[in-house]
C-alpha cells in the first residue's frame, strides 16, 4: 500500500483516549485509543468498528499532555479489525503542542 500521507503522523506514547460521537446524534458514541496523530489524520484502535465514509466529533483525552482535552472532527476514510483512519477536517490548535 502507498503512504499517501502529506501531514507526518506521530506515534504516541502516552495513553490517550478519544470519544467519538456521530453528527448523526441517534448513533450511539465509541471510546478509543489514539495510536497515532497528525494535523491532517488520526488512527483510532477501537472496540466497534465505526462506520466508514462517517462524519464523527472527537474529544481526544490529552489533558496529561496538554493540560485540556482537544476537539476534532473529520470522517471515517477507513476501518479495519484494530480500528479506524480519521481524515480530520478541524482540530484546535492547541495540536502543534503534541506534533511540532
């Protein structure tokens, strides 16, 4: 598979964890794990498979890093059995704090 990637991704480390709730507000939310981030992008490992082609908000659990969790939101461009790639359409910038 090409890396068609144009935002480095980083790993992360820590243990951070998002909640992810539809736009559609009669789906039911979904906890994850972050296992990496950049400006453009997030991989989510996750217990439900969340729906491809979704568009879901996130509050992504970075208060030991930043001291307050982020916003995003972005759509689901691709699942698979550990989880589900995020192409991000908004986060806060508040970001460039954990990706410089």
């Amino acid at each position: 598979m090409t890396n068609r990637r144009t935002a480095p991704r980083k790993k992360i480390s820590r243990k951070m964890d998002a909640t992810i709730t539809y736009s559609d507000a009669s789906t039911q939310a979904h906890g994850g794990r972050v296992s990496d981030l950049s400006r453009k992008g997030i991989y989510l490992e996750t217990d439900k498979r969340l729906s491809k082609d979704a568009y879901v908000n996130m509050k992504l659990g970075t208060e030991d890093i930043i001291g307050k969790p982020l916003c995003a939101q972005g759509v689901v461009v691709r699942t698979d059995e550990n989880g589900a790639g995020i192409e991000l359409s908004y986060v806060e910038e508040d970001i460039e704090k954990i990706i410089p």
